[in-house]
C-alpha cells in the first residue's frame, strides 16, 4: 500500500483532484449565481421604467379612446358610408391591379434571365429579388383576399335580400374573391416554377400538400438557416403584434361594443403561437440529446 501517496489531509492525489473540481465547480457556480443577480438588476431598473411609461401611455390611450367613442360617431360615418359603397367591389379592382404587377415582375425576371451568363453573382442576386417580391405579392395579395371578402360581406345590407342591388353587390364579392383565389394559386405557381429555373435543385409543386417539407429538403444548410433566422424574426414580431392586437381587442370591448370573440381570437392565436414555438423547441432538443446518444 506504500505506492498509494497522500496529501496532508490523508487523501490520495486522486481523491484531492475531484475535490478541486468540486470546489472549482462550486465556484464557477456562485460566480454564475452573482453574475446573474448583477444583470438582473441593472435590467430591472430600465424594466421599471418601462413599465411606468408603458401606464401612462395606456391610460392616456384609454382616455382619449373612450372620449372619442362618446363624440366620434360623425366623425366616421361619411368613412363608414365609403367603404360599405367600394368593399363589394375591392376584390375585383385587387385581383386586376396583381395580375399586371405579377406580369410585370415576370417581365423583368424574363430579362434579366435573357442576359445572364450563368456567372455572374449580381445579376442572379437581382433575377431572385425580383421572385421574392413576386411571392410577397401573391402573399399580400392573399390576406388582403380574404379581408376584402369579409369586409364585402359587412358592407352588404343583410336585411334587404330579395333587391337586386344586394344580389348583385353579393355576386361581385364571390366573383372577386374567386378571381382572387385562382390568381394567388398562378401566381405561386410561377414563381416558384421561375425559382426552380434559376435553382435546379429544388424541388416541390404548389399543387402538394407536402410542398413546404419538400421545399425545405431541397434547401442546402445556409438557405435552411436563412429560413430559421427569418421565422424566429417572424415568430417575434408575431409576439408584439399579438401584444397590441390584445390591447385594441380589450379596448374595444370596453369602448366600442366589440364583446369578447375578438380577445378570444387574439388569445388563441397567441397561445398556438407560443406553445408551438416552445414544442417544437423541445422536440429538437430531444432529437439533438438522442443523436449524441447514438454518437457515443
């Protein structure tokens, strides 16, 4: 047992190095502990701050709010009469107005495509820049279809069916928003045909319900975390304006009659944002910790 040396304490060399790294552990951990005490505080401060002038922006919002519920009716009232005279017909007037800019922007991705020698970097930047906008608009052009739906059907007078003024506002709403769902459907169509022109690797039709799996597959690693970055940006931005829309919704119930249905929406479409976000966070953490299982 004479080969086994001990330190002055009695310990073997190896029993005193895992007592270091106990004790360098426990003081990695108080240093932690401290660290985050500090920056909690120095944050708490500027949150506080925050918070009072988020109040007394609230409050000052909530006053002039319900004064102006009170006086404001006239106000809106030659608006109000506008938009019930023009809603039946904007789905009509949007879907012309995207089919020449889809045209346009096709146009233009056709010339520049006509020109490229396949090499150079700045003209493929550009040909891609004309397709991304060419999918913003379909996109844009899809909500404001289905707005521009609801708001025709709130304008029409639901109490006078049998006139013919109602049937034929009626007609142009679903004509427009017909018109408007098949054109959204070309228009992704193209430019994703057009996407694949210029990107032969992709793969994946607007037609399949699995187009957006088959899509990401054929993306390579920096286009995937391209994707990522963009949807986190999303996903917060989707945060703040669920936060606002919450606010108008409780202040309308309040001030303008509006009942609960739009808190409620608002609330669900937070919450599904948010626990999908966490679930599927996990999900992948639990895949990651599995493969370095598998790894080991």
């Amino acid at each position: 047992m004479g080969d086994i040396r001990q330190n002055g304490s009695g310990m073997t060399g190896q029993e005193d190095g895992q007592q270091m790294d106990g004790t360098d552990q426990k003081q990695w951990k108080d240093a932690k502990i401290t660290e985050n005490c500090q920056e909690d505080k120095r944050a708490f401060k500027k949150y506080i701050w925050l918070l009072l002038f988020s109040a007394a922006v609230g409050a000052a919002i909530g006053f002039c709010v319900v004064k102006f519920a009170r006086t404001g009716g006239a106000f809106f009232k030659p608006l109000s009469d506008a938009i019930r005279l023009s809603a039946p017909w904007l789905n009509l007037a949007l879907a012309a107005g995207l089919f020449l800019a889809g045209g346009r922007q096709t146009a233009r991705y056709r010339r520049l495509y006509a020109g490229w020698d396949g090499e150079d970097e700045a003209t493929a930047g550009e040909m891609e820049d004309v397709l991304s906008m060419g999918m913003a608009l379909a996109v844009i052009g899809q909500i404001a279809g289905f707005f521009f739906f609801a708001l025709g059907l709130w304008a029409i007078d639901m109490d006078s069916p049998e006139t013919a003024d109602f049937l034929i506002r009626l007609l142009a709403i679903f004509a427009g928003f017909g018109c408007m769902a098949v054109l959204i459907v070309r228009l992704q169509k193209r430019f994703v045909n057009l996407t694949k022109e210029l990107n032969p690797e992709k793969r994946g039709s607007v037609y399949d319900v699995h187009f957006q799996k088959r899509w990401m597959e054929s993306c390579d690693e920096m286009e995937q975390m391209q994707i990522w970055q963009a949807s986190y940006r999303s996903y917060r931005a989707t945060q703040m304006a669920c936060m606002i829309c919450w606010i108008f919704s409780v202040t309308g119930m309040l001030a303008w009659g509006m009942g609960l249905a739009a808190v409620v929406m608002t609330t669900v479409i937070w919450l599904v944002l948010s626990m999908s976000y966490i679930s599927e966070c996990m999900r992948i953490s639990r895949r990651a910790a599995a493969k370095l299982r598998r790894t080991d």
